[in-house]
C-alpha cells in the first residue's frame, strides 16, 4: 500500500496535487486539520510499500518516521518546517527548505520544473507568501484577475484547513484535495460553478463578518494581539486572519488566539511581514507550540500564560 500523506492546509493539498497530476498513483491519502503534524502514525508498517510526506514538520514525526524506516520502507519527505535531527537512511529522500520565503509547494514546483506553475502560485499566496506569489504570477504573465483569482482560492483553501477538528472544517482535506485533483489548471475550478471553491468563498464570507465586530486585546507599536470565542466560525477563521493583520500591519508582530474547549487557547502567531522571522522561536517556548520562521502556532495555550506570550513577543521584536 502506498500512503500520500499530507497538512490539510493549501500547501500541503496543492503540493499532493501538483505530484499526483505528474504522477498518477493509488495511494491511501492521510491528513486532518492543520495543527494536526503528527500524521505519520497512521502508516500501517505492515501494510505500507512507499510514503509521501508533505508539509508536516519531520521534528514531530520524528519516532514514526524511524519506525517506517526502519522497515525498509521508502520515504518522500518535502517540507518547510523544522527538522530536528534527520534520519539517515537509504531509504529516505528529503526536500526541505526553512527559508521563510519558502513553502513545501514551491519545493514541488522546482522538482516539477513549473509544470503545474499555476497551482504553486496559489499555494503561496495560501501560505501568505504574497510578494513570492506576485513575483511568479508576473513572470508567467498573468492578468490582474488571474492574480486575484489565485490569491482568493489558495485563501479559501488555506482557510478551511483551520478547525479543532473535522466537524469545524467545510471540507475533509482528503475529499477536498480529490476534489480539486479533478482540475489540471485552477482556472478550470473558477470556471466550474459547483466547485470547491463557491462553496468555500460563501462559507469565508459568512464567517469573516463575525471579525469586523473585534476589539485587539492588545495592540502597541509592537505587536497586536486578538481573543476569539470559543465558536466554529473562530476556529476556521483564526489563521486567514493572523495572515489578513501581518499584511494590513507589516511592522507589527500579530497573534490571534482562540478559545479551546478545555478552556485553553489555541494560538495563531506571524512575525512581522517586514521582518519573516522568529516566530518558531516565540512559540517553541510553550509547551503545544511550533512552527517556522514566519508563522507558527501553540495548540493549547492555559489562560494563566497569555501575558507570558505577550511578553515574549515584545521582547522577541522590540527591536525590530
């Protein structure tokens, strides 16, 4: 059994389509909500023949990662995320870049030589990498439109990835990634009215007016920070609205977090766009966080620890 294993969010989906219209292959596909990296224990080692791993940091799945390995079995693993320490192993082939301008689609894209450009430039614009996204559009030649187009869908891809769990999401990603494999080029999935991609824009525009109604819980000439509810609408919208503040407030550093079940937080943190880095560093200092360079997240932040966050990210970009 071959296993595609993937993040839920654009980058992880698109990378998966890009590789798949290259090379069609029957595989189990593997992935869950966005803040769900620990993916490669689904791997049935007896079962399995081949795994893709896209997207999901290699330090998290560190233990599984040895345990298929060690079971001769081969590894493709592309990612943007921190590593920790790599496996060395014949079987395993790695592509990964933590540069901040950098996602695991891009990466798939070079591999791929541009074959499918145009799904990669909606990847990034999803993962927030605007300037990158402009500056590959504009080399292939595209319209305004087609620019905006690209941006809104990898949006609304990145967006539905965000929920607690699968209840909270539009689109299991597996169905959505199916979904969208149906497309060669995005712009077919534009011209399909019943696509993915109506119902997600309908589903975002609903959700997005809840934002308008909210007041920053901090907001200084470092940083800016926002508490949402414990509601679906705030799980789904929490990471396209970290990205909407760092693009509106390059300068500043941005955190949003959003009311878990249990009472905790559950956090969305993006350096500043002018200055793509750090906040990795600002949330590996809490237990449940990680990430890269650029954005990063804590999965369950305690109430009693939201001023310690505030502090380390006025300390970690007072000086910028």
């Amino acid at each position: 059994m071959n296993y595609d294993i993937f993040n839920g969010d654009a980058d992880g989906i698109i990378a998966l389509i890009q590789l798949r219209l290259n090379e069609p292959k029957q595989a189990k596909l593997v992935s869950g909500v966005k803040r769900d990296n620990s993916l490669l224990k689904h791997v049935d080692i007896a079962q399995a023949k081949s795994v893709v791993a896209l997207d999901i940091s290699m330090e998290k799945n560190t233990e599984a990662l040895n345990a298929i390995l060690a079971n001769d079995i081969d590894v493709f693993y592309c990612d943007h995320h921190r590593t920790g320490d790599v496996p060395v192993s014949e079987k395993l082939t790695v592509l990964v870049d933590t540069a901040p301008e950098v996602c695991t689609s891009l990466l798939i894209n070079g591999l791929l030589d541009n074959k499918y450009i145009e799904w990669a430039i909606a990847a990034a614009y999803g993962d927030n990498l605007v300037s990158v996204a402009d500056e590959l559009a504009l080399q292939q030649g595209m319209t305004t439109p087609q620019r905006e187009f690209l941006c809104e869908l990898g949006t609304l891809i990145n967006y539905n990835g965000y929920g607690a769990s699968l209840a909270d999401l539009h689109f299991n990603p597996a169905e959505l990634y199916q979904a969208l494999l149906q497309y060669t080029n995005p712009f077919d999935v534009e011209a399909d009215k019943d696509s993915a991609f109506y119902i997600l824009r309908r589903g975002y525009q609903a959700d997005h007016q809840n934002v308008a109604k909210l007041a920053p819980y901090i907001n200084n000439d470092v940083c800016e920070i926002y508490l949402l509810p414990c509601e679906a609408w705030a799980r789904r919208i929490s990471g396209v609205f970290g990205n909407e503040l760092a693009n509106f407030h390059p300068d500043k550093a941005h955190a949003v977090l959003t009311l878990n079940t249990d009472g905790s937080y559950m956090v969305s943190v993006r350096a500043p766009l002018n200055n793509r880095s750090g906040a990795d560093e600002v949330c590996v200092q809490f237990e449940t966080g990680g990430g890269r360079k650029a954005a990063a997240g804590i999965n369950r932040l305690p109430e009693h620890e939201i001023n310690q966050l505030v502090d380390v990210l006025m300390q970690q970009y007072k000086h910028f």
